[in-house]
C-alpha cells in the first residue's frame, strides 16, 4: 500500500505541469493577438466583451471627457445645455455597437441607469431592451432578437441556434433609459471582432420622436431604419419634450463632423418659438459648417387632429413659421437647405402613432420613408 502511495505521489506532477503550461499559452493568446484580448471574460461557458473599450457609434465627440461612458453628451455639456437636455442626453438613444462573430448564440450582459424599464405607453424592448441586426447574404441587415428586460440588471441569453457563419452585427442600445455597462456574449471557441465606429454620421437634433417614442424597440426609429437603409452612421440627439433649438445644443452640433444635419424640433415648439429660433440655428451651423446639407423638418400632425380644431391650427401655425424661416434663410443667401413637410410624416389614415403624437413602428416606418428622399438628395446618395 506504502509503495502505491509513493508512486501516485511520483507521477502526479507530470500531470499537473502541462496543465499549467497549456493555462499560460492561454493567457499569452491576448499579448499576442489584440482582438483575442479586448475585455474578453470566461463565465457561465461565455466569453463576454467589453463594448466600453471601444468607440461606439452615436456617442459625439469620443474624445472629450465623460460623465459616464455612455452619456451621449461630454461633461461640458452639464451646465451648458438645460438641466433637462443634460438629464436626458444620460439616456443611449441612437447609439449603437458593431462587431463580427461566428458564435451560433449571442448573449448580453448591460446594467441600466434607471429601474424604470417600461412605460405605460412604449414597452421595456423599446425603452430597455438591446436590439441586434446582422448582414444577411446580401449585405443587408436583417433583425435578429431583442432583449427583454425586466430589472435594472440583465444577463440573458439573447438567442441561440443561430446559422453558422462569421456575420457583422450590430446591436442597438436603450432608447429611454441609460447604460452603465455593457458586454456582448459569444461562445467561448468562437471568433469576435469588435468593429470602429464609421465616420460622418446623419445628425438628428429632435425632441421625443426623434428620441424613439414609442418604438417596440430601439432598431425600429426613423433615425436608426435610415442608418440602415443608407448603411451610415447616425448620432441622435433626440430630448424628449425639449428639443427647442438651443443655440447651447448647436454648440455641440457644429463640433461634430456630419454628413447632414436634420433639425426636427418643431413637436415641442409654437409658431413664436420657431420664428424667434430657427433662423439663428441654422445660421449657427453654416457658420461652422459652410457646406454640410441642413434639413428643416416640419412638425407632424398629432393623428388625431383631425377631430382636434385647436390642435390642429398648432400644426399649421407652426409649419408655416418654419415655412417662412426657410424663405427668410435663402433670401440670406444661405446655401445647402432642405426641406420636409409635415402632414404626412405618420400617413394620411390616423394609425401612425401609439398615443396621437408619438409614432408607433407604422409611424416611424412611415416617416422614414418621407426622409429618405430628401436625404438622398442632401447627401446626393444615388
């Protein structure tokens, strides 16, 4: 029994010295190849990454200071903007992560900001949830699933029995609430490439719509289904109930190298406003941006102002002040203006949006497919 022992005791280190040796080739694989580095993490049989070690689209300005990581506005912008757009810009609207993998699941793994997951008006998918899209064979992209969320904190697994493949991604972020971390899930032998942010975005400055009320889930805005439509970045700087054509926005508008600029602000403005606004705004951006196309939206009709008399003359007051800025700028001489009318934005039939004013997935589809035109023009895209 004696001599048993003694041999166990004898061989046993030959087992464990190659164990080591294999862990320490492991650990080397990132100092040799960055990408198999990059916030990678093993746990529960996934490899997670870091979306936060790299520069995600919709996120302005990646270089200046942050309040935290996915604000869509720099630390300068508290005290410069209102405490209102500052509160909001916490919110990840618009932003938007790309990667390539060959993983056949994906899984997430976000803490929100807020608690607050749903509205009674717009679900937690459209206010919380992680949306992802992928390239289909043709390069087009294609929804894949949505998150669910139900707590401030979550860690699902998205989907699985995905076809194999290695295909780019891409995985929209909460519409109305915040991220404090986020980290994208694959199978552990699987390849992961995190892709950089593309340059020169379509800049949308908006109030609640823009912001993504009340989409089923952040891919189905206006702003995001023309991201995909024109395959290009968009930043959104959607403030719900506060996009009033601040000159202190502007300031952060011209600081951002855009392909367009779409000022859509007139839902949370009066006639008086947008005369008082609009022609400074746009004068504030051409100073600084002499040949990048600007886009004037009108204000879209409420669905029900129809039935609405008073409502209804709002809309029309308001159109027509914008009408009258845009005729004001070109009498300047103020080049590279476009424009889009209001009345149809959600269709002519009443069922474009979730409460009468802010759109439903018919509605925003509807309204994507008036602004594609015009920024085609803008951006002379073919």
């Amino acid at each position: 029994m004696k001599t048993r022992w003694f041999i166990l005791v004898a061989v046993l280190p030959w087992f464990v010295i190659p164990v080591k040796a294999q862990e320490k080739v492991v650990d080397s694989i990132g100092n040799l190849d960055p990408e198999m580095a990059t916030g990678r993490t093993v746990e529960d049989g996934v490899a997670w990454y870091d979306v936060a070690e790299q520069n995600i689209e919709g996120r302005i300005l990646p270089d200046q200071e942050r309040t935290r990581w996915f604000d869509r506005f720099p630390s300068s912008a508290n005290g410069s903007v209102t405490s209102n757009v500052w509160n909001l810009s916490r919110h990840s609207a618009g932003m938007m992560v790309r990667f390539k993998t060959d993983s056949t699941a994906l899984h997430a793994h976000y803490k929100l900001l807020s608690s607050n997951v749903a509205m009674p008006h717009m679900p937690a998918t459209g206010v919380s949830g992680v949306d992802f899209y992928a390239r289909d064979g043709e390069g087009n992209w294609r929804w894949v699933q949505v998150t669910r969320p139900t707590s401030q904190e979550v860690k699902a697994k998205v989907i699985d029995s995905l076809a194999p493949g290695m295909r780019e991604y891409a995985a929209y972020l909460p519409l109305y609430n915040g991220i404090e971390s986020l980290k994208i899930g694959v199978s552990p032998d699987s390849k992961f490439e995190q892709l950089p942010p593309r340059e020169k975005p379509i800049v949308f400055y908006g109030t609640s719509i823009t912001h993504g009320a009340c989409a089923s889930r952040p891919g189905m805005v206006h702003t995001g289904i023309l991201g995909r439509r024109f395959d290009q970045p968009v930043v959104n700087l959607g403030f719900s109930g506060n996009g009033k054509m601040d000159p202190e926005v502007g300031d952060y508008l011209i600081q951002i190298d855009a392909a367009v600029y779409v000022i859509d602000c007139l839902p949370n403005m009066n006639a008086a406003m947008v005369t008082e606004r609009c022609v400074p705004l746009v004068k504030q951006i051409r100073a600084a941006k002499p040949d990048t196309p600007i886009v004037l939206v009108e204000d879209r009709r409420n669905t029900n102002s129809w039935i609405l008399p008073a409502r209804d003359a709002h809309h029309t007051a308001n159109h027509e002040a914008l009408q009258a800025a845009c005729k004001s700028l070109l009498a300047d001489g103020v080049t590279g203006l476009h424009y889009i009318a209001g009345d149809e934005l959600y269709g002519t039939d009443g069922d474009g949006a979730t409460d009468g004013s802010h759109a439903s997935d018919l509605g925003f589809m509807r309204q994507a497919d008036v602004f594609d035109p015009v920024l085609r023009k803008a951006m002379g895209v073919e």
